[in-house]
C-alpha cells in the first residue's frame, strides 16, 4: 500500500501513457538498467511524448524493484520460519524419542535464534543434560546457568507463549540451588508468577498444573529453620498448604490423567501428609505401576514400593 503514494508523483495524469512501453535494456555489464535512458533537452522540450514515456518507465521500473523487494523479504520470511519449523519438528521427535544429548547438540547449534519456540526447548535440553547421572557437577552448574539465559531470551521473544514463562520458573528454581537460601526464597515469589502465568496462558498444560502443585507441596513442608530464615529476610514470605497442593495435582490428572509418574507419587505423599492413608495408598499403587520409561519414573517405583511398605 505504501508504494501508491510514491509511485503517483511519477505518473503523468494524461491518457494514452501506456502507449509504446519500452522494457530495460543491459548495459554492457552484468546491471539491469532500471532508469530512464540519457535524453538531450532538444528531445525532452520537442518530444514531450517521448519524455512521458521515460517517465512512465522509470515510475514503473521503481514499481517492479519495490515489488521485487517485497516479494524477496517474504520469501526469506517464508523459508526461514520452514526452516524453523523443520528443526521444532525433529526436536520434538528427539525429544519424545528421549535422545537427550543429540536432543542439545541439535538445538545448540541455534542459540543465537530469535524464535522463543526454539529458545525454550533450547533451555530445556539444556537443563535436561544437566540432569544427566553422566554430567560432572561442573558441566551441570554451567549448564543450568545456560538453561535460564535461553528460558530469559525466549520469554523476551514472546511473553505469550506458556512454555517459555513454564520454562523460565523452573530454571530459576535450578539456579537457586547454587545461590543460597536467601536468594532462593526471593525467587519463590518470581517462580510461583510464572507458573500462574503459564497456567494462565494454556489451562490445558498438565505440567505446568504439576509444578504449581510442586511449589505449594515444597512451601508446605519447609523445615522450621528456613521458615525462621524466611520470616528474618521477608515480612511475607512464601507459604503454602498441603490441601492446596493436592488440589493442583488433582487438577493435572483431570487435565491428563497418568500424564506423569511423580504426579501419581506425590498425590501418594501429599495425602500422607494429610494423614489419608486410603487415599495414599491409592495413589501410591499407582505410581508403583507406572509403566517405567525413563531413569526417573524407576526412581519414582521404588520410592513408592518403600512408601508403601512402611504403610
């Protein structure tokens, strides 16, 4: 729309311009010659007509490179987001495939993109290779570092987009670990916003259901001294309670039931907590089950087996 307004001052406003249309000649290099070919002023003052063509020519060759321009940034659009969408595609393939380490060096190979779907997977795996038995403490600690800067970036990119407010909360809970008490309970309140966000944006999300679950479960049992540290540090600090972090990991199973192990494990636990043997025992039994996919969901079998017996 905005090449109207710059291509009418050059129009000459008489009938009969398109008459005897010439189209650009080479020079004697490689160039297309794009404006009005050299005229003497005997033939612009004797030949106004002639003039009128040259400039209809050069109004419409202005046309044509606009529109070429346009037609070339859109193609570039159009390939690069292919090409991203080529890449989410065997990423989520790695990813369901469990092919963590090829998951990373497939991703790391774009950390410098601009596209939040890319970034946040891209702290994902980060954070995944941390978590690896394999990984030494220091690669680990480099690692979760990674993970935030890619998680940050990405909900730069697109504050709408759930997994990357999912994925920003979780690594700033993974570097808490390294940066102390104090500054872990400062980013209890960041870390509780942006799964609320999260939830929020995508309602349907289990997982994001779960870690809020997580985050009530964790502030509910808080030993006393941190609790002590807490009130020192905050006039309000994080509290939470054990009805309302069953209530989240119930809500994540009606959203998607036997989505994930530790879910099942933790309605066991919590309902220990609450002193609902039946209901534990159920939940336990569940967890216990579950089909194991993963290093974690074995993990998850035995501590429910070793919870259960003590029942």
């Amino acid at each position: 729309m905005a090449l109207a307004p710059r291509l009418w001052r050059f129009l000459p406003w008489r009938h009969g311009v398109t008459q005897g249309l010439r189209f650009p000649t080479r020079s004697t290099g490689s160039c297309v010659r794009c404006g009005p070919l050299p005229f003497r002023g005997s033939e612009v003052i004797g030949k106004p007509r002639t003039f009128e063509r040259g400039l209809l020519f050069s109004a419409l060759s202005y046309l044509g490179f606009e529109t070429y321009q346009v037609i070339s940034q859109a193609a570039v659009v159009h390939a690069a987001a292919k090409e991203v969408g080529e890449i989410l595609e065997q990423a989520d393939y790695l990813y369901e495939s469990g092919e963590t380490e090829k998951l990373y060096q497939l991703l790391a190979q774009y950390k410098e993109s601009e596209d939040a779907e890319l970034l946040w997977r891209l702290a994902r795996a980060s954070r995944d290779v941390a978590q690896l038995n394999r990984t030494s403490e220091e690669e680990k600690r480099l690692l979760v570092y990674e993970a935030l800067e890619y998680a940050k970036r990405a909900l730069e990119k697109n504050e709408s987009s759930f997994a990357a407010h999912k994925w920003y909360a979780i690594c700033i809970s993974d570097v808490g670990d390294y940066e102390g008490i104090k500054v872990k309970i400062a980013n209890a309140y960041i870390i509780k916003e942006h799964f609320e966000k999260a939830i929020e944006l995508n309602p349907k999300d289990a997982t994001s259901i779960h870690l809020m679950g997580v985050w009530c479960y964790t502030f509910a049992e808080m030993p006393w001294y941190q609790r002590r540290i807490a009130k020192m540090l905050f006039a309000t600090p994080p509290s939470s309670t054990y009805e309302e972090a069953v209530g989240y990991f119930h809500r994540a199973e009606q959203v998607d039931p036997n989505f994930y192990s530790k879910n099942l494990l933790l309605l066991g636990k919590t309902y220990l907590k609450l002193n609902n043997k039946k209901l534990a025992t159920l939940w336990l039994m569940k967890a216990k089950d579950y089909p194991a996919h993963t290093e974690e969901d074995k993990q998850i079998q035995t501590e429910a087996a070793q919870l259960l017996t003590g029942l």
